[in-house]
C-alpha cells in the first residue's frame, strides 16, 4: 500500500476508538475524567476575602449563586449542572468593624443633621503644605495633626450648620442654657453662628438637645470624608469661593464688621457657602467650632486614646484629665488665611474660654441618641427643628 492508504486506514481506527469510548462512558452512566489543567469555577483574583492589614472587606465569598430561589449546590438527583460563567462574587459593602467599634447603617437623621456613615477614615496628615501660624500655638503647630492614621468611626449624626445665636437664645430662654455669645457688635444675628461661648456651655446645649459635642474624630470624617481629602470639597485649597476666611481682600472675605476695628471682619450667616460633603456647611472657615477632645501636642502624644476605634481623646474626654488643661478647636475662621482653612488644622484653647475667642460649635448625635430624639425624649431639640 502507498503512504496514503495506511494513513487513511489509521485516522479511521483512531475515530471508532474514540466513539467506542464515549458509548461505554454513556452506558455505564460515568462522565469522561475532566482535563486537571483546566480552571474551575471563578479565578482566584474574582474571590473576595478579609484584608488581614485592614479589616475592611467582607468575609470570603466563595459560594455560587443562587438561581430561581434554589442553592445550586443542593441540585436534585440526577439534575445536569452547569459551572455558572461569567460570574463574580460581588463583596459586601458593609465595612468590618474592629474591636470597640459597630457597624449601623445610616438611617432618618434627627432634624437639621446629616448621616456620617460607620467606617475608617483617614485622619491627620504627615504633611507640612499648610503651616498656620497663630498666637498661643506651638511652634512647629503644622506637626499638630501628625501622624497620619486609619481611624474607625461609628455612624453618626452631624449638624448640617453650626449652632446660631437664635437657637442658642431660645435654649436660653427656655431656662435651659446659661446666658452666653458674642462680645463684639455685628455677632449678633440670629442667623449667624452662636461664637464666644465657653467648651462647657457648648457641651451643655448639645446634651439639652438630645446630642453631644462631637469628638474630634466624628469632626474630621465629616470634614474629610473616608479618603482623607485636604477639605470638605476635596483636595483644592480654600477661598472665599467655598468658605468665609481671609483672602486677598481682607478677613471675612473683605466683609468689615460695624463699629471699631471694623478690619477684623465678622461671621457671615450660616450656609452662606455651598454645602459640601454629607451636606454640611461651614466645616472649614466661618468660626472655628469645639469639639470634645483635651489638647495633645499630637495624635502621636495621645497614643492609644487617639488611635483606637471611636477615639475620644486623652482620659475618654472626660470632665477633668491630669496634665491637660487645653481643649481643641477645629475648623479655622474668617479670621485666618487659607493655610490655616483645611480639615486637618487643629488649635487649643482653655475650655473656659477666657481670654475670650469667638469660636463657635455643632453638635453631633449617635444612633442612640438618634433614637431618643425620634422618641420625642428631648422636646427641646423638637421645638428648635420647627
């Protein structure tokens, strides 16, 4: 025979072989053994799993999906199954809370507040971009914020404005405020923010109103945001496009303030600029705003009270703490140039407030408190929201 013959003869042998084999594997019900080279199921890299660094992803997903109400790895007897392609498991976007800390969805946020989701931020900066210089600080003031740290903060409840003079009034006159505010003329409408009052009456007024003086944490993820930008609005620096501070024209954005020295400028109303992230307004410029926490020299300084989940600063920001005698303020004015506007400045000051400064406040409110305030525990806070 030529070459031809036999190759023919040989390609037709091959073939009856291989249909002999598949009806053998049909008559007696067993599959062909599948190629072990071949991938099953998802690749690797499409699995999500816990950032062991980070704690920040959902546990490991590797179930399949589930199709028409049935688990597909329950099939009935017999059932013909289908590896599902082109599926990913998609991870979960709910964050894993550390030690101390919980996770709880943002829900109906009290009257005039806004939902700061649970979750890691990034807080304080290694940076040295904006160096402010003001009287009574530090020397090296632009290390204040160091180091740079992922911080986890519970859900909370943000004011969207900082406290007015009438809000704060009427607390007052209710019996329920100590008289407090302003020193200066031209601070004192209503719509502007309360300024001048001492740490104590600003704890005081958040705690009649169902909240509390948010803790310096809760302050700067809500100026922040979750990634750690410079600002409220993202990593731009500020103007007088985006808050009341000092600029070319003068402080207060060239807004002169009635009476004598009227070059130091003046609050504007609340909101006067857009609102920003969460929705708040005035985070950065306007008056700077109290927050809970004693002073340190850094967030380093602080340690374990500054660094664990829901940091409250040195002793919990209890009333009295050893060897501090400064409380902080966050947020800068519009008193002070651009290098002191960003979400990251810190300044200190005696919680008494004297020498007297026009700084101002918010308050914050947990789910708890939420809660409580929904309940109608506080009718104060009610009577203000209308």
């Amino acid at each position: 025979m030529n070459q031809n013959v036999h190759r023919l003869i040989f390609q037709t042998v091959c073939v009856c072989c291989l249909l002999s084999a598949s009806c053998a594997a049909r008559s007696t019900g067993e599959a062909p053994v599948p190629d072990e080279s071949a991938p099953s199921g998802a690749p690797v890299d499409e699995q999500f799993g816990v950032d062991e660094a980070s704690g920040d992803s959902a546990a490991v997903n590797r179930s399949a999906p589930t199709v028409g109400g049935t688990d597909s790895h329950t099939q009935p007897t017999g059932a013909e199954t289908h590896a599902p392609e082109n599926v990913v498991p998609v991870p979960s976007s709910q964050p894993v809370a550390p030690e101390g800390g919980t996770y709880t969805a943002c829900g109906e946020p009290p009257p005039g507040s806004s939902c700061v989701e649970a979750g890691y931020f990034v807080r304080g900066s290694d940076s040295t971009d904006f160096v402010c210089e003001q009287s009574g600080q530090p020397r090296d003031e632009h290390q204040a914020a160091w180091p740079e740290q992922r911080i986890w903060v519970d859900t909370v409840y943000m004011d969207r404005t900082e406290v007015t003079n009438e809000a704060y009034g009427q607390c007052v006159a209710a019996g329920i405020c100590e008289e407090d505010g302003p020193a200066y003329r031209d601070f004192d409408a209503p719509t502007q923010p309360i300024t001048g009052t001492s740490w104590y009456n600003a704890v005081a007024y958040c705690r009649a109103m169902g909240r509390h003086l948010p803790t310096e944490a809760e302050w700067e993820k809500a100026a922040r945001g979750p990634d750690g930008e410079l600002n409220p609005w993202g990593d731009a620096p500020a103007s007088c496009e985006n808050a009341i501070i000092q600029n070319d024209e003068g402080r207060a954005c060239g807004v002169n303030k009635r009476g004598s020295h009227p070059e130091n400028g003046r609050v504007w109303e609340v909101a006067s600029r857009p609102a920003w992230r969460y929705d708040l307004h005035d985070m950065v410029g306007n008056a700077g705003e109290w927050v809970l926490d004693w002073w340190s020299r850094d967030y380093a300084e602080c340690g374990d009270s500054c660094s664990e989940a829901n940091p409250r600063g040195p002793c919990g920001g209890d009333e009295t703490c050893p060897q501090h005698r400064l409380r902080v303020v966050r947020g800068s004015s519009w008193y002070w140039p651009t290098q002191c506007a960003t979400g990251t400045h810190r300044r200190r000051h005696v919680p008494s407030n004297d020498p007297m400064h026009h700084f101002g406040f918010r308050c914050a409110a947990s789910v708890e408190e939420a809660a409580a305030i929904a309940r109608g525990d506080y009718p104060m806070a009610a009577h203000l929201a209308n």
